[in-house]
C-alpha cells in the first residue's frame, strides 16, 4: 500500500483483528489474510486458555477442529503420557482429512464415523510413539485413519487399538486388496444415495447403478471420472451424471459430491458448465442445504 487512501480503504477488512489486538491475544493468532476472517466470539474461551498455557497458535482450521469435538481436545492436556507431549498433540490436532480446510481432522473423523474413544486414542498414539518409535503425528493419525476405514470394510469386530500397530497395519493391507473385489461393487451400490435423484426445469440429476456406469461416462465425456470409482467405495465422495430430461442417456455433465454439496461439474473434455448448467446445480446445492440444516 503507497498511499493513505488505499490504506483508509482496506480499513474495514480488518476490524475483526481490532478485537484480536484489543484482547492482546495477537501473539497467539496466526496473522494471515486467509486465515484471520474470524472474530475473537468465534474462539471458545478454553481454546485460548490452552493457547496462553501450552504456546498454540489459534488459526480457523484449530477453531473449526476443537469445535468438533472439544472435550476430546480438552482432556488432550490433562492427561499423564509418557513421550507425547504439546507439538505431538497440537499436530494431531490441526491434521485434515484432505485438501480441504473445512473438513474434520482425522481425530475427530476417527471418533465421528469409527466410534474411537478421544480419550483412549490419546493414549494409544502415546503408546505408539513409545513403544513402536513413531513420531510423526501428521502421518500416524492418517495411517490410523486408513487402517479403520479398511477394516471397518471387512469387518466391524476390530481391534481399534492394537499393539505393533505397523504390523497390523500392513496385514490389513494385504487382507483388504485381497477381498476389494469380491465386494467393491456391493459397497458401491450401498454408497449410492438415491435422494440426490432430483429434477430442475429440464435437467435431472441421475445415480449411476454399477462402477461400470461411471466408467461409460468416463469414455463418453473423455474425463478421468473413472478413477473417483474407489473413492464412491471409500464414502469420500457421491458421483452423478446431469442430464435432459428428454434425452437421460446422453452424457452431458460429470459431478462430484461431497456432503451433500457439488464441489464439480464438468462438461466434455472436461469443459466449464454453461450458465443454465449452472442454474441446475445451484437448485441441487441450495436444496440439500437446506436439508442438511434441517437435520
């Protein structure tokens, strides 16, 4: 900024860091214009005493994880371990289940959709980098992460703590890719949520009924669909085709879903959606937040 004006002008996107400064709480804020867009109401007041106590830079991606499940990360610095200790617990802790920021750690992913303990998974990560020399905590709770959602595939009478974790981690491996296709296109027919089947003026959003559907839609539109197929298997995401109504078969536009909303739709050659394309799928986003709202 070169001058007073622009300065004066900006002003206003960065009231929120008034209340930050005013609260004298800047030292533990991650200062960043990405980062920022919350006020000092949207940070729980446990999460700033555990910040001021254990040295942790409160960014939105903390504040969303400990919203989640805050006991969990509460009783994290009451407990007696032996080696982990705060960085272990503040990695673990601001983890992502993927790209997106938005999303649940996988901590709170593991107790959500797996039934683990906060409590008991503390201790085993403790255990885990005690006794088993692992300290990357970035790359544990994903591994632990992956080892629940294969087994949970198999069977759902798993041990979710097991001792030599990277042994049983690799025999679940080995287990899982050898039983995947004997029962992949169950699970994918199971994953399909028929509610997303809905219509707008003269589009309708259609389910594909077999793995071999997407991969029809994958040659018809020349796009990489096909390779989404295990992640519909996994739970990550939903796959639908949006088409005319007066023609249901012909291939026009390849969409992603995830929770409920569509965060991709391509056309051919995977070529931008036209504006009434657009149209569609904003009736699609807007009616099933409204759903998930409701619920």
């Amino acid at each position: 900024m070169r001058n007073i004006g622009t300065i004066l002008d900006n002003v206003p996107y960065y009231k929120n860091l008034e209340q930050i400064f005013s609260a004298n709480i800047e030292n533990l804020i991650y200062l960043s214009n990405h980062d920022t867009d919350f006020t000092i109401n949207d940070i729980p007041k446990p999460l700033i005493k555990i910040a001021k106590e254990h040295n942790i830079t409160i960014s939105k991606r903390l504040i969303s994880n400990y919203k989640i499940n805050p006991n969990a990360h509460l009783i994290a610095y009451n407990l007696d371990y032996m080696t982990l200790n705060d960085d272990d617990i503040y990695h673990t802790m601001m983890g992502t289940a993927s790209y997106r920021q938005d999303e649940p750690g996988y901590f709170n992913r593991l107790i959500a959709s797996y039934g683990y303990n906060g409590k008991a998974l503390w201790m085993y990560l403790d255990r885990l980098k005690t006794l088993e020399a692992l300290t990357d905590f970035d790359y544990i709770i994903r591994e632990i992460y992956d080892y629940a959602r294969m087994m949970s595939t198999i069977s759902d009478k798993y041990d979710k703590y097991p001792r030599n974790f990277l042994t049983t981690h690799k025999i679940a491996c080995r287990n899982y890719n050898r039983l995947k296709k004997e029962f992949e296109e169950d699970i994918f027919k199971k994953r399909i949520n028929k509610m997303y089947e809905v219509a707008y003026k003269d589009y309708i959003f259609i389910c594909p009924k077999c793995t071999q559907d997407i991969k029809d839609e994958a040659v018809m539109q020349n796009n990489c669909v096909a390779s989404y197929i295990d992640k519909v298997i996994n739970g990550e995401c939903q796959i639908l085709f949006l088409r005319k109504k007066s023609n249901p078969k012909q291939s026009l536009i390849t969409i992603e879903v995830r929770d409920n909303r569509i965060v991709q739709a391509l056309r051919r050659f995977n070529n931008p959606v036209t504006d009434e394309d657009q149209e569609a799928i904003n009736y699609f986003n807007r009616k099933f937040e409204k759903e998930k709202m409701a619920a």
